[in-house]
C-alpha cells in the first residue's frame, strides 16, 4: 500500500517537474550514492547494525539532507547507497538491529533477498515489515506511528517507549542500535 502510494504521489511531482518517475529514481539514487560518500554511511559492518537519521559516521548532521532522500527511496521499497553498503560488506546475513530508517533499510533488504532477517525497531509509519523480520514499535514513538504502527504490523512486539523524545533507540529499544 505505502509503496504504490508513495510512487503515484512522487510520479505526479516528477511529471510538474518534467521527468518521469524512473528519472527521479536515478537522481535519487545517484544523490544517495554521493550522500553516503560525503556524509558517510549508518551501517556498521562490525555490529552488523543500520541505524537512522542523523547517525551517519562522518558528518550526521548534514547527512540528514540524504536520510530525508534514502527515506524517499525507502518508501517505495528501494535499496539506497547505504543498503548497497551492507550488499557489498554483509549479504546474507540477518541483520542484528535497524532504528527507524535503519529499520526501513534493514526490511527492505529482507524483502529484496540481500539479508535473511533482521530485527528492526521503529519502522517509520505506514510501512509494513517483511517476514523475516522482528519488528518492535514504540508506543509513544511518533515515528511508528505509536500504538497505531500496529495498525501495519499487528504482529509487532509493541513496547513502553516513554522516555523522552520517545524516538531515541538506546532510551527507549535498549542498547541494539548503538554505533
């Protein structure tokens, strides 16, 4: 559902802009791929881990530019330079823990037969995660959707995540997501 939705909406945005969706696609996935050489990537090949948004190992904070970018791709059910890197680096293996983007990757590389599970937590809202995938949400996580995330994933471990922002992993999934 999310994907097809995602593709129609960015496929009228690509039309008003004089390009058809698979161009987007291109420039997206060219622009993820000079993101993760700039900004660095959230896939640690030692913990076997793909963490979210502004985590990235050599610049998170202006990497957010490309997480809003891989996020884009990850709606629609793509593998983005960061998910290449765990191709190249870990294929096959279950993935020990993706956080919110990290979680979107981490499914989308189940879905895609690059990695044979992972355990994910907080995958972003409307997603619904593969089988082959431990998905935990949040209950006050805003990025999940909260309780409502289960709405997607009634089969998801749903957890007291009350410690504010409510979206931190080590806070509030324990310390699986920590770089």
């Amino acid at each position: 559902m999310t994907n097809a939705y995602t593709q129609e909406e960015l496929g009228r945005f690509a039309k008003k802009n004089g390009m058809t969706l698979t161009e987007l696609n291109i420039l997206l996935t060219v622009n993820s791929f000079i993101g993760r050489e700039f900004a660095g990537t959230t896939y640690n090949s030692d913990k076997n881990t793909i963490t979210g948004f502004a985590t990235r190992d050599k610049h998170p904070y202006l990497g957010i530019f490309w997480d809003v970018n891989d996020t884009i791709l990850g709606y629609q059910g793509y593998i983005d330079a960061v998910g290449f890197g765990y191709i190249s680096q870990g294929a096959g293996s279950s993935i020990n823990a993706g956080h919110s983007l990290g979680a979107l990757r981490a499914s989308n590389l189940v879905a895609r037969g690059f990695a044979s599970g992972a355990n994910i937590y907080s995958l972003p809202f409307g997603n619904v995660s593969e089988t082959g995938v431990n998905t935990t949400l949040g209950m006050f996580d805003p990025v999940n959707g909260g309780v409502l995330g289960m709405l997607f994933n009634p089969f998801a471990l749903l957890v007291d995540s009350n410690v504010f922002p409510y979206h931190s992993c080590a806070e509030n999934y324990g310390d699986v997501c920590a770089r």
